[in-house]
C-alpha cells in the first residue's frame, strides 16, 4: 500500500508498503495537532478500500468514491474532536456489525480517540476484541490516554517532523509573499510540522501556540513576562493547555537546535512540560499545573536570569 499524501514519515510508508498493509484491525496514529494524523489515515483508508493495485490507485470507482466523501464503508467519526461519549461508541459499534456495503471491509476513523472516557474505550474494546470485518484507526495526540488493553490490541504509528528542508519548501510554495526568513522562523516554531507552521504564516495561529511562543521568548530574559505566561495558561481548559505544553515543547526544541548558552536548563523544562501534558490526560487540574510550571521556572531558572 501507498501513502501518496502524507509528507516525509518514511518509516510510517515503509510500515505500509506491503501489499495488505499492517496486519491489524485497529491502527493508532499519534501526533502533535497539524502533523498529518488524518491524512495518513485517509490515505490508509483508501488503500483499504481500493480495487486495484497497488492501493489506492487513485482512480478506480473506490477511490473515487473515497475522494468525494461517499464511500459507503467509511466513516469518520467525530470529525469536530470533541469528547466522545460511551452511548455514541456503541452506535459505532453497532454499526460496524453491518456487512460492507461494497468493499471486503469497512474502516473507521476515529478522530481525537484520546477523548474517549475509559468507559468508552471498554465499549470500543468489545469490538476489537472480535474478528470483524471493519478496521479502527484511531487518531490522537496522546496515546498515553488511551487504555493499555486497546494499546495492546493496536499497531502504533507516531508522526514524525519533517525535515527543515522539506517543511520549508513546502511553507515557500504556499506562502510565496513569505519571506525565506519568516518561513525559516515558522518551520523552527512548528517543530517541523506543517500545520502549526501554516498556521503562523497565515496568521491563524492558535491562542496557545502564541501563548507558548511568548513564553518561550521571555525565557531567560523577563522573569516576570514568564511568570504572566504562567497565569494566562492557567485560565486555558485542560485540552488548551495540554496544547500549549506541545507548542511549548516545540519552542523549547527549537532553542535547543539554535544554540543556547545553557541547554540543560531548557531540556530539563522540556522534560517538565512533557510530564505536564502526560498529567492533562490523566485530569490534572490545569491551576495546579500551571502554578507548578512557573514554581519550576522560578526555581530552576533564576540562574540563568541572574546571568543576564
Ligand atoms: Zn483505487
């Protein structure tokens, strides 16, 4: 199987070059928002749905179908991404008992599977572990949150960044009025994904990706700019903050990579944080995580705030 529209991830492409693809009935593609998650999935689809070979072609009467959004055995569920709850699992379950309408199997895509309640996810469960006719592929931002036991009856893929090269040609052919210096900039903010970096060339971009980049950069400069960060991220739902810990952990490569006086400091908040969005998942109150975030920075990096 081919992965045509998914950029870079020659590891994911490898894992799928096949002629069946992954030997598994349900695929979890994990990733950072804007990293490519559904359009893996609706390659992945598409090759599971194709007549031909090799799949997808692209031009079969499948394939078609899949293009304009009607193919009868596909599905994707919770396109919005919000919370999804135990009742709507069970009607998806429900309806991956109906045969196929045309193709061997259905496939259903399950966007933002981390917000499913482990009650959920053990009515999800129930379907997995029945050899059926339909293939999971669930998408999310962190796998952490979902339960072992579906982790276990899973192949996991994560998204991987693209290369600076790469992002940054793309990011000059979308953004021609962009000069090459704001692209550079973009694609080392993004952390090498394309959607946060076209969202900050658009100038769309998220009130907690600019929240991070302003955190990141009173970072060893303007303690109390830092501390002010600390107490907007506060007032973030939990789901916007463990964004704006993944923006903050983009940035805080991204210094690394450009060269710091000190980046054992950065790396130990880089760690800090990453344990922080782990917390989201797990219902950590976004006050208290918050507070400790600017604790950490007061503690950690008077140092290097001294020094300047
Ligand atoms: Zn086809």
């Amino acid at each position: 199987m081919l992965l045509p529209s998914l950029l870079g991830n020659e590891s994911i492409k490898r894992a799928f070059s096949g002629p069946d693809g992954p030997d598994s009935a349900c695929i979890i593609l994990s990733g950072p928002r804007g990293s490519g998650k559904r359009t893996a999935a609706f390659d992945i689809a598409m090759g599971l749905l194709c007549t031909r070979s090799p799949a997808p072609c692209g031009r079969c009467g499948a394939c078609i179908r899949m293009k304009a959004g009607s193919h009868p055995d596909y599905e994707l569920f919770n396109p919005e991404g919000g919370e999804i709850k135990v009742d709507a699992v069970r009607a998806l379950r429900a309806r991956s008992f109906i045969r196929p309408s045309e193709a061997a199997r259905k496939v259903f895509v399950i966007n933002a599977a981390d917000k499913m309640n482990p009650q959920s996810q053990n009515a999800l469960l129930k379907v997995l572990e029945e050899p059926l006719s339909t293939v999971f592929i669930l998408l999310c931002e962190n796998s952490e949150a979902l339960l072992q036991t579906v982790r276990s009856r899973s192949i996991h893929y994560r998204l991987q960044p693209l290369d600076a090269a790469q992002l940054c040609g793309i990011l000059s052919q979308r953004f021609p009025q962009a000069g090459e210096a704001a692209v550079r900039q973009a694609a080392e903010d993004s952390g090498g994904y394309l959607g946060p970096a076209a969202d900050i060339l658009s100038g769309a971009q998220t009130e907690t990706d600019a929240l991070a980049g302003s955190f990141a950069a009173a970072l060893g400069r303007d303690e109390l700019s830092v501390f002010s960060c600390c107490m907007d991220a506060s007032r973030l739902s939990r789901d916007d903050y463990a964004q704006f810990c993944d923006a903050l952990c983009r940035r805080l490569a991204g210094l690394v990579r450009q060269g710091t006086p000190d980046p054992g400091l950065l790396l130990s908040l880089y760690e800090y944080v990453e344990k922080q969005k782990y917390q989201t998942a797990f219902n950590a109150s976004v006050t208290a995580l918050s507070g400790a975030l600017a604790a950490f920075c007061g503690d950690n990096l008077k140092h290097s705030w001294r020094n300047t």
